[in-house]
C-alpha cells in the first residue's frame, strides 16, 4: 500500500541548561497507509520525542533541527502530494487541522488527554467540532457512535458521565474514542497499555486491532512488549540512543535480529514452541535490571537430562510495569509495579 508518513533525516534538540540534547539524531522511517509500525528501544532512545514531533507537540524547550516528516493521506494538499510537517507552523491553521483530524495520539495515561471537568460526551463531542462544522446534536451523535465503536457498555449514559466515575480501562476507551472519532489516518499511540493490569491491557490492545481495521488507519505503536509486538506490527522500527539501530518487516526482525541489544531481547520473549532439549537461561545482566529475562539454548534441560525437556521452561521472571523509565536495558529504577516477581516454572512435554 502507499506511503502515509515518510520521516525523513529526523533531528530534535532540546535546549538545557548549559547546553543542548540532541534526543533524536537523523532518523529515518516509514509508515503505510493501514499497517502497523512497532516504534521499540530502551527507555530515552527517543520514541516519545519522535512521535510529538510529528504531531508538532514537543515540549517547549525541544525544536526539530532538521529533517521532513512527510504525511501524504491523499486529503492534504487536495490530494496534490505529501505536506511536510516539519516545516509547518506548530499552532498554525494547517497543523491544527491535521492533530486529531488526521493524526491521532492515545498515551498511557488517558487523564492527559481527558480534562477532569468535562462529561466524555462533551469532550469527544468537542474533538468533532475542532475539525468538522456540525450542530452539538450532530457532535453527540458522533461521539455516542464513537463510545458504541470501542464498546462502552451503555454509550449512551457514558455521554454524561465524567472520567473519575469511570474505571481506568473505561478511560483509556474514552480516550481512544477522542482520538479516533475524526477518522485519523494514523494513531500514535505512545505506551498505550502499559499503566493497565494485563487483561485490560489484553482488551485495549484487541480493540485498537479491531478499530484499525475498521476505519482502515495505520498505528504507529510505541511499546515495550515484544509480545504486542510479534502479535500487532507489520514493521519494526529499533531505535537507540536517538538512532534507528534496526528496522524490518516483523518477520525479518523477528528471524533474524543482527543487533546484540534486539536479539537478547528476543531470547527473552519465552516460546511456546521450544525444540526437545532447548533450555531457558536468565540473562545474567539483565536479570539484575528486573526484566523478564529468558534465553533459549540448546543445551538438554535439566542439566543432565536428555532431549526429553520441558515444553517450556521460565525461570525467575521479574517484570516491571508502569514504570515510566523501566527500560529494557539499563532501566533506571522507577515507581513501578513489580506485576511478577521471580516467578519459575516448566511445562512438560
Ligand atoms: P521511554 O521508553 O522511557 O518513554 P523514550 O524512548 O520515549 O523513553 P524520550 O522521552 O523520547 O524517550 O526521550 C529521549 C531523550 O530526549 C531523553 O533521553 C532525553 O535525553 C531527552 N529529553 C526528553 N525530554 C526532555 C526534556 N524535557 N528536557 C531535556 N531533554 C529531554
Ligand atoms: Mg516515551
């Protein structure tokens, strides 16, 4: 399919004290119109900075530098090319246009998006009337519709009801029914369920899937979660220190990581299909770092014992949630949640 986003020789720097950060350092990538692209690295590679640069929303102190962020959805320009969005105005009509109208972003936390004040109806409502001249009837109808599409019970009754009475997957629903209720052609979605417990996380993820194959948007999915991942992306794009390390269709990245750092992350991701014999082996470095840390080798296991090994084997799995530095590697210490706690055990064949 054609290309919706080319990021082209990407540069952000932000102004410190004392200096300059150059968060993201040349990067390069594409997104097709309805796929999917795994944006991964370790905390502070630059995933966050490259995604609010493409919606023109990086902090005050931070400025692209250099590069094109060409976004072409065959409605910009009157279908006359791509717009490069690197060089519009950050609050300027044309960009304004684009952010929630044909570029969407969901975050982690749904309470950036939704304001405390308002009912879900009038905020999804007023995400329509941003981009679309319509009454407040046709707003509410909109917004009752969107609530329908990522399955809020009773849509209807969640139009009046404000996001503290609602549970947290509750509010991530909300949220995504703001961003999506405009049909956006691309949804960012930065870390989207790693603040949920994992059966919500689970439902969240199923229904982005679904809604992306019903309003036919590409995601670009900023995740940690090789599982998310290896069951989401078409594309995979590895950055590191504010480069891209790797990039590959999933199965390339998946068959063949040539990175030290993406393949120890791979041997981490347990297998549900290990040949007779194959072991698991923590990886020592990281273990330490409270991962989930799991390396498949072809020695027999238990030591000693012959091709007949467990069909799967995890051993001391540790794994952090909602810690918002908790990288892969390296991962600073954080106010997570330790979901899993050395947690080991083996199915036999
Ligand atoms: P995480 O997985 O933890 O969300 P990330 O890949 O999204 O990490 P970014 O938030 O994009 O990382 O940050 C990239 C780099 O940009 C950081 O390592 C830091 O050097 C720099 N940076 C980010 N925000 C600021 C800021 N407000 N001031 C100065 N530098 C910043
Ligand atoms: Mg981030």
């Amino acid at each position: 399919s054609r290309t919706l986003l080319r990021v082209e020789d990407l540069k952000v720097d932000f102004q410190v004290p004392g200096g300059v950060v150059q968060a993201v350092r040349g990067v390069s990538f594409r997104v097709r119109a309805g796929s999917t692209v795994a944006l991964v690295g370790e905390s502070g590679s630059g995933k966050s900075v490259a995604a609010q640069s493409i919606l023109r929303i990086l902090p005050r102190n931070a400025a692209i530098a250099d590069g094109k962020i060409l976004f072409d959805d065959g409605i910009v320009n009157d279908g006359a090319g791509p717009v490069d969005i690197a060089s519009l105005k950050a609050d300027g009509t044309a960009m304004r246009a684009l952010r929630g109208g044909r570029i969407s972003i969901i975050f982690q936390e749904p309470m950036t998006s939704l304001s405390p004040l308002h009912t879900v109806g009038d905020q999804v409502g007023e995400a329509v009337r941003l981009h679309q001249r319509v009454t407040a009837r046709q707003a509410r109808a909109q917004a009752e519709d969107m609530l329908r599409r990522v399955r809020f019970p009773d849509p209807k009754r969640a139009l009046d009801t404000y996001p503290f009475e609602l549970s947290g997957g509750l509010r991530q629903r909300a949220m995504i029914a703001m961003a999506l209720v405009c049909r956006p052609a691309l949804l960012i979605a930065d870390e989207p369920t790693t603040a949920l417990d994992v059966t919500i996380q689970a439902q969240i993820l199923k229904l982005i899937k679904d809604l992306q194959a019903d309003l036919g948007m590409a995601v670009l999915l900023i995740t940690h979660d090789l599982g998310v991942v290896a069951n989401l992306a078409d594309e995979v794009v590895v950055m590191h220190r504010g480069r891209i390390m790797e990039s590959g269709t999933r199965e390339d990245i998946f068959a063949d990581p040539r990175h030290p750092y993406l393949k120890a992350l791979l041997r981490a991701v347990p297998r549900f299909h290990m040949a007779p014999g194959e072991r698991l082996v923590p990886i020592r470095s990281i273990t330490s770092q409270g991962g989930s840390l799991l390396e498949k080798d072809h020695q027999p296991w238990p030591p000693g014992a012959d091709a007949a090994g467990p069909l799967l084997a995890v051993e001391g799995v540790r794994k952090l949630y909602g810690a918002r530095k908790a990288g892969w590697f390296g991962a600073k210490a954080g106010a997570g949640t330790l979901a899993v706690d050395d947690v080991s055990f083996a199915i036999a064949r």
